[in-house]
C-alpha cells in the first residue's frame, strides 16, 4: 500500500513536469517565462512527494487530500432543527450546529478540553498541514500555556471552552456568563485575542448560555457530528456516515485517557476520511 501511495506522487510528479515542457499557453506563459510557467506546477508536484513521505513517516495509508480554497463568499450558518432555544431569531443568539452547508467533500476537525500536550501532534499536524480547531477549558491548559501558544503560531485557532468544565445548565445566567466570559479573558491575556467561536462543555446549552455567549462577544457556538476516539467512531446521526461539511470532534488526551495517543487518534481519523474521499477544511474559513 504505501509503495503504491509513493508511485503515484512519483507518477504525479512525473505528468506535472511533463505537462509543464508541453508548450504552455496560460497566463504565465505570456509573460515570457518558460522557466515560470512551470514552476507552479513543480513546486505542487514536489509538495505532493513530501506530503506522500510526511504521510508515510507518521504511518497513515497514505496522504491527506487538499481542501478545495476557502470559499469567496461564506455560507449562511443557521441553528441545526432542533437545537435552537427561545428567543433564538429575535435576540440573534449564536446558533448551534453540526454541520457546515456546503456541497464539498470537506469535514472540519475540532479537538477539545487540553489535557494532552503532546509535542509528537503539533509535529504530525504541520507536517500534513492538516487544520484544525482547538477549544480549551482554563483549568487543563493553565499549566501550559507555551503549548498552546506554539499551536497558535502554526496557524491553529484558539476558541473558548469555558474556565473550568461545567455543565452550563446546571448554572445560573450570571454563573455561566462567568464562565465563558472569564476564558475570553484569559484567552486575550494568553494568546492575544477573544475568539469568537464558544462550544459548550459536552455539547450542554441553554438559553441563558447562548445568551451569555453573546454578551461574551461570541458569534457561533459549534457542536459535532461524529466524534473520533483512539479505537472507535461515534456518530450522532442514524446514517453512521460523514456528510460533507460535518465538524468532527475529538479530544487533547493520551495514554493516561485512553489506549494510544493523540498521532494514534489522528491516524484513525486522517484514514478514514481520506479513505472516504473527504479533505480536511478550516472552521474559520466557513464562519
Ligand atoms: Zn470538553
């Protein structure tokens, strides 16, 4: 399987520079410069070789697939049926969702909480330049901020996830606005900016924290559709199946959580949806 995988970025390679000495006619081609007008094609061909080797190296079936650009003009984000709360459209409350609507075979990655600080995965990540979102909860990144500043500086978004884990019904208005409003400080402090992305901890909500969200200055407030483990899917659908533009969840933990680490967890992940014929997108770019 993986000989196969580096055969074709090799075939791939191959045609690119080919197709690149057959007398190109595009744009670049008017500008006189040969040497240019195949040099986009090269520079795309020698990334897909490293991406095939980066992919070989951390021992996926082979390489993530290319997200399509970010859309020119966003998509329309509504609450998922069902899950909207009182008040929702007149006091223009953060919806709640599941999915992204698009027709692209894309899914986003959002992985939450922070407990697990693993060096190994903020190397896997940028070496696939596969994106992702991460929401943190105070009380787990507290005794390092450094790594998820390191995280940040590779292009990942921060988004809240409150300061310390609650189950935000149980609470009163005032208490989760606390919550919330407390991890936009904390995230301004650390990391130089309050998002503007909130999800609630284990997808529990009310209407008193989209309103708290809100007042937070939160703007949308994601939850997931399948949710990735180290040894399983779980799926909130009947169908069982990725549709394009769910968000997909998993979670910073390691061996002291569950059987295998945060590269074992990408791999089932990053298999799977490439396998299946999906890219992984960036949440920021659709919201
Ligand atoms: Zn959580």
């Amino acid at each position: 399987m993986k000989v196969t995988v580096g055969s074709a970025a090799l075939a791939l390679a191959a045609a690119a520079l080919l197709s690149g000495c057959s007398g190109d006619t595009g744009p670049a081609a008017g500008r006189g410069a040969p040497a240019q007008a195949k040099g986009p094609q090269a520079r795309q061909a020698a990334e897909q070789a490293r991406l095939a080797a980066a992919a070989r190296r951390w021992g996926l079936d082979r390489a993530p697939l290319t997200p399509p650009p970010p859309p020119a003009r966003k998509p329309e984000i509504t609450p998922r049926d069902g899950f909207e709360v009182d008040g929702q459209e007149e006091e223009d409350l953060p919806p709640v969702f599941t999915t992204v609507p698009t027709k692209q075979k894309i899914v986003f990655l959002t992985i939450d909480d922070g407990a697990e600080k693993d060096p190994d995965f903020l190397r896997m990540m940028s070496e696939l330049k596969v994106p992702y979102t991460a929401f943190l909860s105070n009380y787990l990144i507290e005794e390092d901020y450094g790594y998820f500043r390191r995280m940040q500086a590779l292009g990942v978004t921060l988004d809240n996830h409150t300061l310390t884990h609650p189950y935000l019904p149980g609470l009163t208005y005032e208490e989760q606005k606390d919550e919330i409003c407390g991890m936009q400080a904390v995230m301004k402090r650390q990391f130089g900016k309050a998002p503007t992305v909130f999800r609630p901890p284990y997808g529990n909500y009310n209407g008193d924290t989209l309103r708290a969200a809100k007042a937070c200055g939160i703007k949308y407030a994601p939850l997931w559709d399948e949710e990735v483990f180290v040894d399983h899917w779980e799926y909130r659908d009947w169908d069982r199946s990725l549709h394009p533009g769910d968000i997909v969840l998993t979670h910073f933990r390691g061996r002291d959580d569950w059987d295998g680490t945060m590269v074992d967890d990408m791999r089932r992940f990053l298999n799977k949806v490439t396998r299946e014929g999906y890219a992984v997108a960036r949440l920021e770019d659709y919201l």
